[in-house]
C-alpha cells in the first residue's frame, strides 16, 4: 500500500452549533480533530487547516485564504504544504469523529485497485443509529453534490469509478465514502494529489483568481470518483456533526 498525507479542514463557521470551535468539542472524552488526526496517525505528513491551538506533535497548522473562505481554499492550503512528491493525500473534514485507520485503509485499497469492480467491501451493512424512532438519517454535508440514482451501489458493494464528465470508465482520480442514501461524502476521502492540483488550478482560472467561497463540488467536477460503501465492523466513519444532535449521535457510537 502506498504512504500517503492528510489534510484535516478545520476552519468551519459552525453556524448551527452558534460558532463555537466545533472541531474541538469532545467525543469519548478526545477532540473530534484530534480523533480524526489519530485516524492518520501513520500518514507521512499530517496538516490542519483552520484556527487551532493545540494539535499533536509533528502536525503542521496553516490557515486559508481567506480565514473561512471555505473547505477548498482550506484544501488549496494545505495541500500547499506536502512535499512535492507525495502523491496520495486523504483530505477530511475535521467533524468526522468515528473516522478510523481501517476506514483509511479501505479507501486506499479501492483506490489502489487498478480495474473498476463490484467487490465486496466486506461485513455487512453499517450498523443503526443509537435507538432512537425519532433519530433522521444525517444530513448530507451542503456543499456535497445530492444523491444520484444511478450512482448509488448496492450496500456493501464497490461502484465502478465513473468519470463526471461523460467520458467512460478510468483509472480513478480519488476515492471516497457514500453514505447510506448513496450521497458522496467527499470530505472523507483520499486523492491522488495530482488530480486535485490541476482541479485547483482549473478552478482557480475559472473564478478569476479566488477560490474562497467555492463549493467541493465544483473542485471535483470532471474527477473521476470511485465511492465505496462502508461495511466494516463499527459505526460509519463517514458520519459528519453538524448539530449538537449529531454530535450526541456520535458520542454514543463512541462508548
């Protein structure tokens, strides 16, 4: 398996949550930050975008530009800062607290695979929430492209990657996470660090030079995607806190 880097993006507003430092509120007594970052602990550079004050040791700490100009000005920074050659990089949200190695590691393996396939990713379906009957399915991140039919693989089974713009199956550009409804959660994926500089590049242009405010979707346009259904053991490590509710969700996975 190849090594790989992580950017962490932190730099949320957490509007929701009443702007609090939503990256640093506790799950199972850690910082949810901090719980990704053990995530990849064995990556070999570790970069957190956005405001934070105590990160372990050896992770680099930069800001977007602008301060909250949004997840792929945050992406844009810290993929600033890997060294030139490092050619995979696992880019996550900092609000993923049931995020772990294995997770990582599947994401990897699809990626590494040279052919697309409907392999099995092993297990089962992901377990129920919490019991609750009044408990809604999580929310889909908002700047994450909506749920497409057509997409959406039978639960534990690999889609083959598919090339955005029409063009057949490729060798794919990235890898990530869908969830239950077969919606894409891109921020807890791994890329080929090449794919998203010449994104950046290509969207840089298109938006006269600023890339603040731009949503992840329109970065990944035209990337070729493989998504992969989580059915390992454990709750799903794609799930993302947007509001205390799914923050109280995650806590109870985490006991």
């Amino acid at each position: 398996m190849e090594t790989y880097a992580a950017v962490v993006l932190a730099g949320g507003a957490a509007r929701r949550m009443g702007g609090v430092d939503k990256p640093a509120l506790p799950v199972g007594g850690q910082p949810m930050r901090d719980r990704v970052l053990a995530a990849v602990a064995d990556a070999t550079s570790r970069v957190v975008v956005g405001a934070a004050d105590a990160v372990p040791m050896g992770v680099r700490v930069v800001r977007e530009d602008p301060p909250g100009g949004g997840p792929v000005a945050a992406a844009a920074a810290g993929l600033a800062l890997l060294d030139s050659d490092t050619s995979l990089v696992a880019l996550l949200a900092a609000d993923l607290p049931l995020l772990t190695r294995a997770a990582i590691g599947d994401l990897l393996k699809h990626l590494d695979q040279q052919t697309p396939d409907t392999e099995s990713a092993g297990g089962g379906p992901a377990p129920a929430p919490p019991a609750r009957d009044d408990l809604a399915a999580p929310p889909a991140r908002g700047d994450l492209a909506p749920a497409r039919g057509d997409l959406a693989p039978a639960r534990g089974d690999l889609a083959p990657a598919r090339d955005d713009l029409g063009g057949g199956e490729r060798q794919p550009d990235g890898a990530c996470f869908v969830d239950g409804d077969g919606r894409r959660q891109s921020l807890c994926g791994v890329w080929r660090v090449a794919a998203l500089r010449a994104a950046l590049d290509r969207l840089t242009v298109e938006r006269g030079g600023s890339l603040s405010g731009a949503p992840v979707r329109a970065l990944l346009a035209g990337l070729v995607v493989r998504e992969v259904q989580w059915s390992g053991e454990g709750p799903p490590p794609w799930f993302d806190c947007d509001t205390d509710e799914d923050v109280r969700r995650a806590e109870e996975w985490a006991r």
